[in-house]
C-alpha cells in the first residue's frame, strides 16, 4: 500500500481556497491519476476567524506558515501567500531544508529567490514546482521543462499580465483613454488599487525571468531585464498602430542573439497575423520558437483562482506520481550566469510617434537626421490633430524604420530634439515581426 500524500497548505485566499476546493471534490480522480491518496493536514492563513469558500476539513490550523513548513505531517508544503521575502520566504526555506516538496504560485519569489530555492531543493531531493506563478492555468512550465526537453529554444515572446492586455484591449476596441482602460479594470477588479505593478511591466518581467531560466538554462535574474511599462500608450498610437496594421502588446520577450540572451519588458507592435495579436482581454498567452518545432503557441487564462489551483493541482499531481524534476529544468549548479545584454543593442524595427512643429523644413530635417545615422524610413505619416507647444502649432508625425540598433534611433532622436522641431520626447515601440 502505498502511503498517503499529505499536503499543508499556507494561504487561503483567491488561489488557495480554489486548491483546498479542488482537492476536496477530486480527491478520487487524483488518487487515480497518481496513485496515492492526497490529504490535507495542515492549513494557515492570516486571520483564522475569517469565513472561506470551502467546508472545513479535518485539518489542523497553524498559526504561522513556518510552523506548518515543518510540520512532522506534511509531505508538501502549498504556498499561496504571495510576496517576494517575509513569510513566504521563511516559510518555503525552510520547508526545503526539513524535506518538504514545495508547490507554489509566487512567481516574485522566484524572481528573485529561484536560485537558491532551487539549490536548497536539489540538495534535499524534493520538488519545487510551480507552473501557477507563470501564465496562471497555462501550461507553459511543463512544457518547457519536458515537453521541449532536448530541443534548442531561440526565442519566447508572451503576454504574461492579462491587466495589461485588458487595459491595451480596450483602448483599441472602445476607444478608451488609458486612464480610463485603468479605470475599469480597476472596477472589474483586474488591477490592484496601486497597479505601478502590473502596468509598470515588473510582473511581466518577474514570469520572463523564470522562463528564460528555463528555457536557455539561464539563472533567474529579474535584473537582467530592461522593464517598460505601457504608462505613456496613448490612444492616437493605439489608432496609428492600427492604421498601419499592427497591434499594440506589451510584451516579454526573451531571445537569443549574437550578443547573449536578450530579455526585454516593452510596448511592442505586433502584426494582426500574428497569434499573439489575436490574444485579447485578460488572456495571456506564450509563443515558443524552438529549432524543430518553429513555434508553438499556449493561450489560455493568466490568473483567477480557478485557473491557478488547476496548476497547483498539477503540480501536486506530478509530485504524487514521484515526478521531482530540477526546478529549472538542468541542475541548478549548471544554470549560467544570466547576463544582462544591453538594450542599445537591440536590432528590430521602430515606431517612432513625435509632435512636429508645423513649418517648413521640419520634416525634411528628421529625415536628413535619421539618413545621417543610417536609419533607413519605411513610412512617414502625419497624423491628425494638433498641439500646441511653446506658441508653436504641432503637428503629430509617425516613422517607421526597418531594421536597424535602438542606439542609432536614440542617437537620432536627441539630434532631431537639438534641433528644435518637436515638442516632447518621441514615444517609441520596438516592432516585432512576430
Ligand atoms: N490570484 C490570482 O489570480 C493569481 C494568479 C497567479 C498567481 N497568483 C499568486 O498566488 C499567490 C496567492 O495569491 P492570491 O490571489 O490567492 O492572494 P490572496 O487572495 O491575497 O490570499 C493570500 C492569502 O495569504 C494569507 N496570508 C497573508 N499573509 C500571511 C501571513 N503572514 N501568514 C499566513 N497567511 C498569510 C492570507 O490570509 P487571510 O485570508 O487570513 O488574509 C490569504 O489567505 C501569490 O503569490 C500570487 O502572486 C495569484
């Protein structure tokens, strides 16, 4: 007979109350699946009078999540608390070092923590899963870990915070300002009442660091990202990116180059044949570009309690069947040094939005500008609407350029701002010809 798993679980909110849900309802189907049968034996949250979505079991309550870590009883510890040191921290630490698995959802644990945490689990034999931290009920750990075991990965390119893509949708689809977007999702409970968070792009950069760990065998290191926001999105580049048949993402994309591997948090424009252009509202999504398989596309829900603890479940599952895998997929001792490839680097095409002063001249000088830097234009567009700036009547201007270095459009555009045509800082987006 087989022994029982038996399963602490440490937060009871949105995530955690869908776990301890699920495990109660499909308690047969998993001890088919896994052959074992899973319980839970301990549980702890903040406050223990608080009334949750789920019947009491026979469970005992811990006051803290580092005595429910260590408890003699538990064979997984479940953490579902969220937040990058404090609690969460202590708590998975050490679980680890007493031989715990650990299964959880806190992708900026990880991002910053993940090394080591990986460490401590490879040196106690037990799993550190977690396939909810990224892309919330996507798949995309597993398949990246197994699934493209053994293929060379090239490039990963998601949409990895679906408050971000509600808000970028909506201004595209209704015409809604982004304060406005930010309203609503606000409303709908999509973003947080501080959403420097998410739309500052750091959420997404803390799911990129995990899957370019894994994908290029890299160290998790959120530092060697560059993180833009969508802040400064306006919805005249939203209809221009329109106009010109692209949509506007913010995307993390993680490639490799001549010059390392590039992880990159930014506005992006996408084409509308692209399947990521396709990925609408609060949906997230992941494109792959692997040697033999081309690209390989997950979509599916970002977050939701529902959706997360189906890839808690999963992780639970695995771990049931004997599956502990390296966190990162190769040994943690081999993961390289992630480092940090400059953005001045970066190579791709560029969309420039600038405010131009309406005399003659104006154009005919950006342009000479952008030729002296070797800036090759594929269209320039006036757009519609004015500003005025400094007495001067503006006119708003839209470049697109091929392929050429984010330090040349920068070098140009502080020569096109010396000359004094333009009124504010150009906005920018990469373009990916995805
Ligand atoms: N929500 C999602 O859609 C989603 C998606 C993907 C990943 N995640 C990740 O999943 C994790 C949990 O998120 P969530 O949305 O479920 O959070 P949540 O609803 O805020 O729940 C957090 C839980 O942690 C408990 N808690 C907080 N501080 C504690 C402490 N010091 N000691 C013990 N318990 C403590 C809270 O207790 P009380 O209930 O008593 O306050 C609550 O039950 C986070 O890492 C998050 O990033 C969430």
């Amino acid at each position: 007979m087989v022994e029982k798993l038996r399963i602490g679980i440490a937060g009871l909110g949105t995530v955690g109350s869908e776990v301890v849900t699920m495990l109660q309802m499909r308690a047969g189907q998993l001890s088919g699946q896994s052959g074992r049968q899973i319980e839970i034996v301990g549980v702890c949250a903040r406050d223990r009078t608080r009334m949750r979505p789920f019947t009491p079991g026979p469970w005992t309550w811990y006051d803290t999540p580092e005595a429910l870590a260590v408890a003699p009883d538990v064979d997984i510890f479940v953490e579902l608390i969220g937040g990058e040191d404090g609690p969460a921290l202590n708590a998975v630490t050490l679980a680890l070092q007493h031989g715990r698995h650990v299964v959880t959802a806190n992708k900026a644990l990880l991002a910053r923590h993940g090394l080591e945490l990986a460490r401590l689990a490879e040196a106690g034999k037990v799993a550190l899963a977690f396939e909810a931290a990224v892309a919330g009920g996507v798949p995309v750990i597993k398949m990246l870990r197994e699934g493209l075991a053994g293929s060379q990965i090239n490039r990963i390119s998601g949409i990895l915070n679906g408050t971000c893509n509600y808000i970028l949708s909506k201004m595209e689809t209704e015409g809604l300002s982004f304060a406005d977007g930010l309203a609503e999702a606000q409303r709908l409970g999509y973003a947080e009442a501080d959403p420097t968070f998410d739309i500052g792009g750091f959420d997404t950069a803390h799911k990129l660091a995990l899957l370019t760990s894994l994908a290029f065998g890299t160290a998790v290191d959120r530092d060697a990202i560059h993180i833009e926001g969508i802040e400064s999105i306006t919805l005249a580049d939203i209809r221009a990116a329109a106009a010109l048949g692209f949509r506007v993402k913010l995307l993390g994309v993680a490639e490799r180059n001549e010059h390392g591997i590039e992880q990159r948090v930014h506005p992006t424009m996408i084409t509308h044949a692209a399947p990521l252009s396709q990925v609408m509202g609060v949906t997230n999504a992941v494109s792959i570009d692997a040697d033999a398989h081309q690209r390989l596309t997950l979509i599916g829900p970002g977050a939701g309690g529902k959706a997360t603890a189906a890839a808690v479940m999963a992780d639970i599952t695995d771990i049931a069947r004997g599956n502990v895998p390296h966190p990162f997929a190769v040994p943690a001792t081999s993961l390289t040094p992630g480092e940090r490839v400059p953005m001045q680097a970066h190579r791709g095409g560029y969309y420039i939005r600038m405010f131009v002063e309406d005399r003659p001249g104006a154009f005919a000088t950006i342009a000479t500008r952008m030729a002296e830097h070797g800036i090759s234009l594929e269209s320039i567009m006036q757009r519609s609407g004015t500003e005025h700036f400094l007495g001067a009547t503006c006119v708003p201007v839209v470049l697109i350029t091929h392929a050429t270095t984010e330090k040349l459009v920068r070098d140009a555009l502080d020569a096109v701002l010396a000359d004094g045509y333009v009124s504010e800082r150009p906005q920018i987006f990469r373009i990916e010809r995805e």
